[in-house]
C-alpha cells in the first residue's frame, strides 16, 4: 500500500491512517512499511533517501522503504499531508510556507545537510549576475519544486519576472541537464547539495559558469531570514570564474504527527547508525551531526526524534 506506513498488531491487520494513531509493540518493526518522497534522480536528496532506506531495512528488519522520486520541496511536503509519503526532505523555506493546515501536522526527524543555490550557465555566454539573464532560456525547477520557490524569489528582489524577463521553462534537474546538453538551454537554477553529480558530468563535456549572486542576496534575506549566504569554492566543479557567493538553506527529514513514536525514535537512531553509507551516497552527509540535527525551526522535532536525542544527550 505505497505512501502509507502500516503497522500489524496481534490482534490483527490495521491500515496505515488507524495503526498509525496507536503505539508500537516494542522494538519489533517487522511490519512497518514506509514510502520516502525524494527529489531528482540525479539529485542528492534520491541518493540519500536510497542510501536511508537500505540502512533502514537492514538495521530495524522492515520491508524495503518505497524511494519515490518527485519534483521536490513542496511536492513532498503534498505529500506527506496527504498521505502519499511517511519521510521526506524538504529545504526548510518550504516548510517555513507551509500554513499548517490539514489533518497531518509537519514533524522533523532531522536537520540534514544545507543546499547551496547553483545557477549554472553557459560559459559562451556572457552572463555574469542574475540580471544578465533577461533574454535567456532560463529553466527555474519543476513546478512545485523548491528549486521554482528560490528562483521566483530571486527574481523577485532583483526586479524580475519569469513571465516577462525570461524565457522560462519549469524543468527538474534531469530535463535541465538534457536540454542544456542539446543546446535548448542557456542556464538553469538548481538547489542541491555540492557537487551534485549530474552537473558535475555535464562540466565535462560543455563549458558551464556559476554566476554570483552576491549582489541580490542581502535584499533577498532581508525578506526571508530562513536563507544563507554562503560561499561556493571553485574547486565544487573545478569551473572557470573561481567561487562566487551564493543562497543556502538547510535541509530537513521530516514525517507527520501520524508517525508512531516509537517508528520515529528509530528512524532518527538508524540515521545516524547509517552515516557511513550515506557519506559513500553523497559527501554532503559527513556534515550531518546531532547537535545540528536538532535545528528545525519552525518545524518542531517529533516526539519519538525528541527522545533520540535526549538520550544521546543532545
């Protein structure tokens, strides 16, 4: 039954929506099953999740989690409301959006690794800051990406818009690489973590440029103080122009408050068990720690995480 977390007592099967008010039976987790809303395939948050869920099924004996690959950010905050997904990363100005309304209430298991905002371009080009793309073939991330959340924004605070400055396309990771490769592509927006690696084997065969959004960022900010400025080193991409300073937001893995304490409490415990399996997925794991795994506002901790990190006195 994809997208729901199902627990089986004694006394007989119950379907995800009414086990999932109930508390576990100890530590048996034989009968959890779990769907894992992603992102791109090329992207870090599907190899994590990958990664996740592999350690998962081997450390708590569960049938192997769903890994569903999706638009990103807001599509899987979707759904988790709705039942579609139990875990899903999300970029925390997603979640920040989020009206809290519905049935299901948004719960953090974890801070994950931060994101950096990479706008990568055509090194034929002469673009050189985010006002150099009017004109332009211009994808900013599939629709109800967190990719298309930043690049409105962006846009927004340098006095553009995608309907008029650009010619814009909604496209995911995937596609956007495709269509740069062919040529039907100028530049693109991407919000992942470094390197990622599909931008990382486009570089090798087609010239790319990451522009500098050090002269949008502080207005940017100003209005949405859940961003980060940081800086990318030339040395992510080994690309020409040196680093450039850029947007950063963190990354949460996050459940409803349908999830079972006890499911939640383990999950976080084999996340941090699962560590050298997600470093080996993507080298943005190594940042990933307890003391900032705690950092979720204003997505308050679930429970069952709360009791992880009590215990490993966090």
């Amino acid at each position: 039954m994809p997208g729901v977390l199902r627990r089986v007592h004694a006394a007989g099967a119950v379907l995800a929506l009414a086990a999932m008010t109930l508390s576990g039976c100890g530590g048996d987790f034989d009968d959890v099953k779990l769907t894992v809303a992603t992102g791109s395939l090329q992207g870090v948050y599907y190899r994590l999740g990958g990664a996740l869920a592999d350690a998962w099924t081997a450390q708590l004996g569960i049938a192997h989690p769903q890994v569903v690959a999706t638009n990103g950010s807001v599509d899987n905050l979707r759904r988790l409301r709705t039942g579609q997904a139990d875990v899903a990363f999300s970029a925390a100005d997603a979640a920040t959006r989020e009206d809290g309304g519905g049935p299901r209430q948004l719960r953090a298991l974890a801070r994950m690794h931060d994101d950096y905002l990479q706008l990568v371009v055509r090194s034929d080009l002469p673009a050189r800051k985010l006002t150099d793309l009017r004109g332009l073939r211009v994808s900013i991330g599939s629709p109800t990406s967190g990719v298309e959340l930043i690049a409105e924004r962006l846009l927004a605070s340098a006095g553009m818009s995608p309907e008029t400055d650009l010619v814009t396309t909604r496209l995911g990771l995937d596609d956007s690489l495709l269509e740069m490769r062919e040529g039907r592509l100028d530049a693109f927006f991407w919000s992942g973590g470094v390197p990622t690696s599909g931008i990382t084997a486009l570089s090798e065969s087609l010239g790319l440029r990451m522009l500098d959004l050090g002269d949008v960022l502080p207005q940017l900010r100003e209005q949405y103080p859940e961003y980060g400025w940081a800086t990318l080193p030339a040395s992510a991409y080994g690309l020409p122009g040196g680093p450039v300073e850029t947007l950063v937001v963190r990354n949460f893995l996050l459940v409803t408050d349908a999830m079972p304490d006890d499911v939640a409490e383990a999950l976080v415990r084999g996340l941090f068990q699962a560590q050298p399996q997600l470093v080996a997925a993507s080298e943005v794991a190594r940042s990933i720690e307890p003391r900032a795994a705690v950092e979720t506002t204003p997505v308050p901790l679930h429970p069952g995480a709360m009791a992880h990190y009590r215990g490993a006195k966090v």
